[in-house]
C-alpha cells in the first residue's frame, strides 16, 4: 500500500512541488511570496514564544498522529479520532473538576489520563464494532460519530457540565494542571506565555512507546498482517474482528490522551470546539510520514508550524491556504510512485519490488 | 408526532433528500467502476462555490450551474488520476480531496468576497413563493428545475448502467477488470469517464445546496456527501434502493428540523438524529449487499 513506504527523493520532490505551489498562490493572492514566509517563521520559530506555540500544538497533533498510526497499522482510517478527542476532553474535564480542591498531582496526573485514555477508547467503539462485526466503513461511521460527538458534548455542558452563565465545565483544582514548561527552570524562561506543558513529554513516549509495539510486538505484528491483507491474515488463524476492535479502540484512546494537553495544560478546563480538527490534522500527519517514528515528529512539527504560522500570516493572506498546501502534500506524497513512473518511465529493477508492510 | 404525517413533512423530506440523491448517484457512477469514492463531500462543497461564483460574476444562476458541474467535474479528475495514474490509496486522495476543498473554498471565499463565513445572496434558478404551507412547499419543490435536474441525474444513471454501452463498460471493469481488458476495454479511461460522471452528479449537488440557501457558507456541504456514500453502501450500489435510502436519511433530517423547536426533547440529541440514523442503516444492511468485486483494487 502506497501510504506506508516513502523515498526521500520523492517527497523532497513533493516538498519542492508544494513550495512552488505555495509561491502561485501567494503571487496570486497580490503578495510577495518571501514576504510571508518571513512572517511565517518569524511567528513561528522566530520568536522563543512562537516556538513554544508550536511545540504545544505539535503535541496534540502527534498524539493524535500515533492515534491515526494505530488504525493505520492495521489497514484502517479513523477519521473518528476528533470525536473520541471531544469526548475524553469533557470526561477529562467534568472528572477532573470533581477532583478535591488539594488533589496531589501524583493521583490527579495518572488518574485523568486514564479517564481520556478510557472516554476516547469507547467512542471509538461502535465504530469498531460495527466494522468488526457488520464491514461498515470505519470512515462514514467515524464522520458520522465525530457529528454526534459535537452534540454530545453540546448536551451534556447544557445538562449541568458547564459552570454556572458559561460554556465550560469549572475549573480544574490546581493539582490537576500540567506543569507549563516555563515553569520548569530558567533555561525555559523565554517560552513565558506559550502553552507548551509537560504533556510534549507524553507525546514524545507516546510515539516512541507505539513505534516498539508495532515493531516488536507480536500484537504490533498481527495488526500488520491484517492490515496487509485481512484474507491471508484470517487463513493463518487471527481473529480478524478482534484485531479490528483492538486497532480502533486503542486508536480512540490514545486520541483521548490529547485531553492532557488541551485541557490540563492548556485551558484548565473542557468546552465545546477545543482542540476541535486536531484528529484529522494528526491523521495527515500520520499520512504522511508512512512508517517512520522521525517521520511522524517531523510531520507533526511541520504540521504545528503551518497551523501556528497560519495565524500569523492571516492579516495578509487567509491562513486557509496552508489546508490547500498540506492536501496537496498528501496527495503529492500518496500518488508520488505512480504519477513519476507514469511521467519518467518504469525505475530501474532494483527499486520495484513489493512494497509490502515491515 | 402526528406532524409527521403532514404534506409539509413530505415535501420537506423530499426536498432535502434532493443532494443526497444527487450525490448518492455520483457515488455509484465512481464505485461501480471500482474507484472508492469519499471525495464527494468535498466535490459538493466546491460544486456549490462554483455556483455561487459563477451566479455572482454572470449574474446568471444558469452560468452558475454550469460552474458548478465544471468545478464538480475538475475535482474528480483530480481524485481519478490519483488514484488511476499514480496508485494513491482512494481514501488517502480522498481525504486529501475534501480537504483541499475545504480549505480551496474558504480561500477562494475570501478572495471573491472577502468573508471568512460566507457570500453573498444568489437568486435560484427560479423564484420561489415565500408561501411557506406544505402544498406549496410540495408544489414549488415540484416546479423546481434543480429538482428536475436531480430527476435527471437518477434517470440517466439507472438508464446509462442497464441499457448504455458506456454504462455496461462501467460495470465490467467495476466487476470484473480482466475480462473487461480482454475484451478491449480501457480501464484507466472507462474509470475516469465514471468519475467525470461523479463529478457531474456531486457538482449538481453542491449546487443545489447553493440554491436552496441563496449562499455559499463554509463547510456547508456539512457531512452531506458521506451520508449519501453510506445511502450508496446501504443501497448495494444500486441506483434504486440507495434512492430510497436518500430519501429515508432526507426524513431522518426533516424530522430533525421538525423537533427542534419541540421542548420536550434537547435539541442537541435531535441534532444527532440523521447521523444516528445513517450509522442504524450503515450497519442493518451488511451482508445483504455486496460491493462491486473490484471496488478499491486498482
């Protein structure tokens, strides 16, 4: 399958393509292309408080990334990581402002986790289920969950989540806030202001933790193999549908852990919209950086700094241009093998080969 | 619940089945060739831009959806060649697809109007009475020519794939590919003419959006065109019974907008009412419909 291996060659091209693409628009848009890169950078890693910015939001995006990956090991989309995110916030959320005002990070920290680890999972159930047990496409349901899960959340902060004339749940008691990272020492003094919490250091473990088990697992392994062909996988004895229900649900829960980001390090609070988009963005990510475990925190950074930079820019050109540039990447990137065999001709022998999954 | 019974009920539910229907033939046209096909969301959603854009610039709504089965059209092709041409995974390009849709029309949105939400008003094809009873909805709904346009969508479709060669073709290489090729058939090209009609139906879709709302508003096409590829599935890819399914999910909608304004039930659990619905059917019909053999194998 074309989305798991990548050449360098390849996407340095599509990087190059990309690029040019980007110098057209801007061009047509009355700008001068150098102008807002310069802004671009200079909103993002220009400044000690842009680079915290992007930092925090490449957390939730790999997170979110490794929870697409999960999915995607074993040959499926979950576009339903937004919904699952939505949720485990609001649980993460309406749990944590239950939490006694002198709550010990120690229990708090741990605890919450696992309530957006857990909230996240079971949203993503009857997705699961329903492809395990019915074939029906993990995409339409997932669009379909993350639509109920906005009404969801909705229903439950106008039933009694949300404070009191607000549109958020109360407040977390302090024990219950990740650390901003500014607080950590001098050396971080300049990130002042910047979201970027200790939440970047689960991400980090995230990814790596994901790229162990699917590598040397036996579970990572299986996943694999009904990824690559759920026939074979079943001919040789795996229990496809409990795999498929694994796959999503683990998918959907480590989406969950996004909460600890957006809600314990951000705003101390869950309300309707937060982080909304942020699965689908880690889904791109996830796209596009195939297999590789640098590829995705390339991805994901990549990813935040085109988000961070989009606000920066959008006084001179409508930060809806960075979504036009990362499709065009994917679709670049994925159609890549074919579009340049198709222009220069077959590659030499030694290149072709199956490109079946690791 | 008796408001259920209504002519207005009826005519609501008709009308907004009308782009579900649409789509939901576009879906068949692309996935009866074999080519996965959840670009429809964003092919709605640009289709509708075209016709905006077109309307305001000609002054014609016409013009407009001319421009939107052009800018349909475009779109697909974008999708089919990457998928024919440079073996990207159909949903990898789809998603890229409705994602460029996305965020193509709020730029475009902003460039010709200079709004982040949405454009100016448009008329539609044809005024309609602001006579707001259920006959009269019926009636105008009845003397829409958009509707009759959808009408001609499904037509063409039922009558292209049972009595067409093109339509035939479609089906062999959605079946069957190596016969189809053996017996001279192309099926990068017959793929890509399906396409070109997905484009065709999507783009008429988004332009009825357009239309019934006098507006381009961002991310209007709402989820739309994954409902009506979930009308598809549950449908077995026939035009028929996926119309009907269009049908049921534009009375799940109707009756969401019914009970809205009811105090009886949250609103926000109303809202969820034609998801729901469509997962309900999503998963009732399994097994009882069977994809085209060579859907997603190219």
């Amino acid at each position: 399958m074309s989305h798991r291996s990548r050449s360098p060659a390849r996407l340095l091209v599509a990087l190059l393509l990309v690029c040019l693409a980007f110098d057209l628009i801007v061009l047509g848009w009355g700008e001068t292309p150098s102008a807002i890169a310069r802004r671009l950078f200079s909103g993002t890693w220009g400044t000690p408080y842009g680079i915290g910015q992007v930092l925090f939001k490449a957390t939730s995006i790999a997170i979110a990334a490794v929870a697409a990956r999960i999915a995607l090991r074993a040959g499926l989309f979950n576009i339903g990581v937004d919904g699952s995110i939505a949720v485990a916030a609001i649980a993460v959320g309406a749990v944590g402002a239950k939490l006694p005002p002198d709550v010990s990070p120690l229990v708090a920290w741990p605890l919450l986790a696992i309530v957006g680890f857990v909230a996240g999972g079971l949203w993503a159930m009857p997705a699961a289920v329903l492809r395990a047990r019915f074939g029906a496409h993990e995409v339409i349901s997932g669009i379909m969950l993350n639509k109920i899960a906005s009404s969801f959340v909705g229903y439950l902060l106008v039933r009694g989540l949300a404070e009191e004339a607000s549109v958020h749940t109360r407040a977390l008691p302090r024990g219950a806030l990740l650390t901003r990272l500014d607080h950590l020492g001098a050396m971080f003094h300049g990130l002042r202001g910047s979201a970027v919490n200790v939440a970047l250091l689960v991400a980090a473990v995230v990814v790596l933790a994901w790229s162990f088990v699917a590598r040397r697992s036996i579970f990572g392994r299986e996943l694999a193999a009904v990824g690559a062909s759920p026939s074979v996988a079943e001919a040789s004895g795996l229990p496809i549908a409990r795999h498929i229900i694994l796959a999503l649900g683990l998918s959907g829960a480590v989406a969950g852990l996004t909460a600890l980001n957006d809600v314990m390090g951000y705003k101390g609070y869950a309300e309707e919209g937060l982080s909304a988009g942020v699965g689908f963005t880690g889904l791109a990510a996830a796209l596009l950086a195939g297999e590789s475990t640098i590829g995705l925190f390339a991805a994901a950074l990549l990813f935040a700094t085109l988000s961070q930079g989009g606000l920066s820019i959008n006084a001179r050109i409508p930060m809806d241009v960075v979504d036009v540039i990362v499709a065009l990447l994917i679709l670049l990137v994925s159609s890549g093998e074919g579009l340049s065999r198709a222009l220069l001709g077959p590659p030499a022998p030694a290149a072709k080969g199956p490109t079946s999954p690791r | 619940m008796s408001r259920l019974f209504t002519l207005a009920f009826l005519a609501q539910s008709l009308r907004i089945g009308l782009p579900y229907l649409a789509a939901a033939m576009g879906g068949i046209w692309s996935e009866r060739a074999g080519v996965v096909n959840v670009a429809l969301e964003g092919t709605m959603l640009v289709g509708a831009l075209g016709a905006v854009i077109g309307t305001t610039t000609s002054g014609s709504p016409w013009i407009g959806l001319l421009c939107a089965l052009v800018a349909g059209v475009v779109l697909q092709l974008v999708h089919g060649l990457a998928v024919l041409r440079g073996h990207a995974n159909a949903i990898v390009s789809g998603i890229a697809i409705n994602l460029l849709a996305a965020g193509g029309t709020r730029f475009l949105l902003r460039s010709f109007y200079d709004s982040a939400s949405n454009s100016p008003s448009i008329p539609s094809l044809v005024r309609r009475s602001s006579d707001a009873s259920g006959s009269a909805l019926l009636a105008s709904t009845l003397l829409d020519p958009s509707t009759w346009l959808v009408v001609t969508c499904i037509a063409v479709t039922v009558f292209a794939f049972s009595r067409t060669r093109f339509g035939l073709r479609v089906l062999a290489v959605g079946e069957s590919p190596a016969a189809a090729e053996n017996a001279g058939v192309s099926i990068d090209r017959t793929r890509l003419g399906a396409v070109v009609c997905a484009g065709l139906c999507a783009g008429m879709a988004g332009a009825w959006l357009a239309f019934d709302q006098h507006q381009f508003s961002s991310g209007m096409s709402g989820g739309r065109g994954f409902i009506a590829l979930a009308a598809v599935i549950a449908g077995g890819w026939r035009p028929g019974r996926a119309a009907f399914a269009c049908l049921v999910f534009g009375a799940a909608e109707a009756a969401q907008i019914l009970f809205q304004d009811q105090h009886w039930v949250p609103h926000h659990l109303v809202q969820m009412l034609p998801y729901v619905v469509t997962l309900i059917a999503l998963a009732g019909v399994i097994g009882r419909s069977r994809p085209p053999a060579a859907l997603g194998r190219n």
